[in-house]
C-alpha cells in the first residue's frame, strides 16, 4: 500500500474556515484588500495587515505571508495575493499557488494527521478576477496542486463552495483518474459499487467517534481520560478508574457519580465541552457529501450539521426541540452537545435507552430494512448496533445491506459479520498495521479511508450545474457543450405559468443558469 500513503489531493465541498488543517490559503491583494467574509475568519485582521512580518507582503516582495494572530493554535492562515493587475492567463496564479504552499510547510509544527493537511478556495476564481475563467483556473490549479503536493511531502485539499465549482472539479479527475488516485491499492470494484448504491440515493452513513477523530475529538478511551482529569482523584481511584479491561460504560458510571456530588449536570455539562470541536476534518464533509436523505450517528458533536450547512444543505436533527422543515435528516442516536441530558454514555443510560427512545431504535431499523448503511468510525461494538440488527434481520428473514470502512484486521468481526455485512479493511499488513497497534498505525489507516472516500465521491458526482454557466463554458466537453445548447433551447421554449411549464423549469434548475 505504498501509493496510498504518497500525498494526495483531495476536494471536498465545504467552509475552508470551518476546516481543520495545518494551514489554509486567505485569498488578498498586496493591500490586504479582500471579501468581508474572509475578514470575519481572522481575529486581528487590522493588526496582522501592519504587522511588521507583513511588511514584505505589502512591498510585494513576496506574494504569501502567515497572518500572525493565527499563529498561536489552529490553522495558519496565509495571505496569498492575486496578481495585483490582473491577469490574462490561469498560469499566472501558479507563482503565488506556489509560494503559498511553501509558506505553510514553513509553518507546519506538528500535526495529528500522517501528513500535514493545507488547504485553499478556488483561488482567483471570483474576486481575484477570474470569474469568467473559473473553469481554466480550477483545471490549472489542480494540475499544479498534485506536483507540488508530491515535491513538499503534504496532502492538499480544495474546499469549494461552490456546487458548480465541486462539480467541474470531480468531473476533472474522473478524466485523470489514474493521476488522481492510487488504483492500485485502492478497490476499484468498492469504490464503483458505493459510488453507485450513492447515486441511487441508498447509501446512509452510520456515523462513530472515529470521524470527529480528525478534528481533534477525543476517542471513547481519551474521553474517559479528560472527564477524570476533571476532579479530584486519587492516585489508587484514577487507578482503579483507567484500568484496560473495565468496560468504559462502567467507567463513566463512577465518573457521573462523582461529577454529580459537585453539581447536578456537571456530568453531562463536562462532556460536552469534552466533545464540541470547532472545526470538522475531511470526514463528515465527505459523508454529508453522499447527499443521503438519511444519516445516523452515535456522536454528541455538531460537526456532521456544520459540514452538511456548509453545503448549502442543512439537516433536520432528530431528536430536538425544533426540527426544522429540512427534508434531510441526522438521527443522533446518543445524544448532542446542544443538549447535555440527552448524552448516552453509562449503562443505566443504555439500559433505558429502549424505554425512552424506542422510537429513534425504530427509525434505525426502518433505515437498515430499506437502505444500505456505510459504517465509519464505528467499531460494532455497541450494545444498541447488535440489538437494532439482530431486530432487523428476524424481521426480513435475510442479511442486512451494509458495509463496514473498519481501520483494523479483526478476522473475529470479519467471521461474525462476514455473511452479514461486506468489510473494507484499510490496514496495511505488510507494515504491520493490523489489530490496535502502537504508533501511528490508525492515523495512517485512517488517511486511507479518506482517500478511498474521496474517490467514492468522484465517483458518485452527478452534479451538472457548472453546465449553463459562461464561467465554466471553456472547460466544457463538446458532449457538455452539445448538451448546454440543448438545455438553453428547451428552457427558452418553456412559457406559461402552468404547472407543466414548472415542472420542467424545476427539472433544468440544476443545470444553472
């Protein structure tokens, strides 16, 4: 699996600002001159703008610089100027693309992830000034963006907003495949078979706490280890409290009774703040991405909602006080942040789970007898998980449609589950990644996942609405331009008010404008 650990680009839909990574491209002039949004995303703008390590910035001796408020923790954000008179061609943003992607490896410390993360918008694609060239700029960038992610050893992602702009993007390494992923060490026959049950709108993240683990969330372990550090101990009860083999629900009994001698609801209150990250990795976008109807999660974060807002696609989250009139929904099984009685996390809340929310168990099973279920970052050990499944599989008499990303060679999971669900297993054996190893096994096979996702999505893309827009009218196949021409010709012989004359109008929406 060598390949697959090589540096990858990835492209994912979603808020850059929202995005944990080791540094993000801030798009400016050598005045400091840019869109209000970008403003808002950095703490001391006005100062950092006459900050003397900008200086040079300004002088236009140099064209990236780290904006020095984000230097303290979190993303570094690097200014990176467009060209300052404008520019006729989409090469001549690659001298800046470039110094930007040297300035953040220059500010790369540590990181979490096998390799660092940075990150960039479609860079001189609307104020920059290259509205009407968005699709050259964003074929260009994305050549240039695989090499230098090979010469500087990091993984690069693009965060578009934009649909259209998503699109084009996926469209583009569907041409270069071979360019674009490691086919090689990747299943092509998983990637084609999810991308398709996506298509079809039947595949349905079922979601764990290993997707909040790239923004910094703790793993069930680490959690029980950050509420202990959250009272007075001693030495023999932290003991006692962390030893391996005590089951963690048990573990976090002991831990709600001594919160809760301090203060009704600290408990709950603690882990909340525990588990609330600000900013989501290549995950929950990705999984949010798939555009199912559904999706379920044993998560207390919001991460899922903010990727799924981001993308212009908000979910309506069950259970909660205001629903909302969304048409896509997030079931959180176990609880959330933004209601810290809800959590699920001792055995008596598990144990009464069925007597207060037997209906959200119904709607899981509903979702497994009619939709095919993607397990990410779940191990399959919870309680609940084996008693929906066992329900659902005497109800239909037959296996139940799933697959399971697992980060770790369990043959015993394999065995019990086998004839049950189809397992992609993203270990590496010949390094030694099987089990629960020491080091940075998970971390890299996690990476993998992400990169076998991002392809799933490439894959899956049956987004067109890049197809009437004059931005991307030169980056159009002469199919694509055939196809535009037909779609102007009809919505332009569509009049009327009548509901047929709607009817069609609604099904060329997402062909654009």
């Amino acid at each position: 699996m060598a390949d697959l650990d090589a540096p990858h680009v990835f492209v994912i839909r979603g808020d850059i600002t929202h995005l944990e990574c080791d540094a993000w491209m801030l798009p400016t002039d050598w005045r400091f001159a840019m869109h209000p949004g970008w403003i808002d995303a950095i703490p001391q703008w006005g100062e950092d703008a006459v900050h003397p390590s900008t200086a040079r910035f300004r002088s236009r001796d140099v064209l990236a610089v780290a904006m020095p408020s984000t230097l303290g923790g979190g993303p570094v954000a690097i200014a990176t100027a467009v060209p300052a008179q404008g520019f006729a061609d989409p090469s001549d943003l690659l001298p800046a693309f470039r110094e930007f992607v040297r300035a953040a490896v220059a500010q790369v410390r540590t990181t979490s992830r096998p390799r660092p993360l940075i990150a960039l918008p479609a860079f001189g694609t609307r104020n920059g000034g290259g509205r009407l060239s968005t699709g050259q700029i964003l074929r260009a960038l994305l050549d240039e963006s695989r090499e230098l992610a090979a010469l500087h050893e990091v993984d690069i992602a693009f965060v578009l907003r934009d649909a259209g702009a998503y699109a084009l993007m996926q469209r583009l390494r569907r041409e270069s495949d071979a360019a674009s992923w490691p086919w090689a060490q990747i299943d092509r026959h998983e990637v084609d078979r999810l991308a398709a049950l996506a298509r079809s709108n039947q595949l349905v993240p079922f979601m764990g706490a290993g997707i909040s683990v790239g923004a910094g969330a703790p793993t069930w372990n680490q959690l029980i280890e950050r509420l202990s550090d959250g009272i007075q101990l001693s030495p023999t009860e932290r003991i006692h409290l962390l030893d391996p083999e005590r089951d963690t629900l048990d573990q976090a009994a002991w831990l709600r009774l001594r919160y809760e001698r301090e203060k009704p609801g600290a408990f709950a209150e603690a882990i909340a703040r525990a588990v609330d990250m600000p900013r989501y990795g290549l995950l929950p976008p990705m999984l949010s991405a798939l555009g199912s109807e559904q999706a379920v999660t044993l998560n207390y974060d919001r991460l899922f909602e903010i990727a799924a807002a981001d993308q212009q696609s908000p979910r309506r989250v069950i259970p909660g006080d205001d629903h909302g009139a969304f048409p896509r929904w997030l079931l959180k099984m176990h609880g959330s942040v933004d209601d810290p009685p809800s959590i699920v996390l001792t055995r008596d809340d598990y144990l009464g789970f069925n007597t207060e929310r037997a209906a959200l168990s119904a709607l899981v099973k509903a979702t497994l007898m009619t939709r095919h279920l993607l397990f990410v970052g779940f191990g399959l050990r919870d309680d609940h998980f084996y008693e929906i499944v066992h329900d659902v599989r005497r109800a239909i008499g037959g296996a139940v449609p799933g697959t399971v990303l697992t980060l770790r060679t369990d043959p015993l999971a394999t065995d019990v589950w086998g004839d049950q669900l189809a397992f992609v297993d993203f270990a590496d054996p010949d390094a030694g990644d099987v089990g629960d190893p020491a080091g940075g096994a998970i971390p890299r096979a996690g990476r993998r996942l992400e990169i076998f996702l991002d392809a799933v999505l490439a894959m899956a893309s049956e987004e067109y609405s890049y197809l009437l827009s004059p931005a991307f009218a030169s980056s159009l196949s002469a199919d694509e331009r055939d196809m535009a021409d037909l779609v102007r010709r009809v919505r332009a012989s569509v009049t009327g008010e009548s509901e047929l004359a709607s009817a069609l109008r609604r099904a060329l929406a997402p062909f654009g404008e």
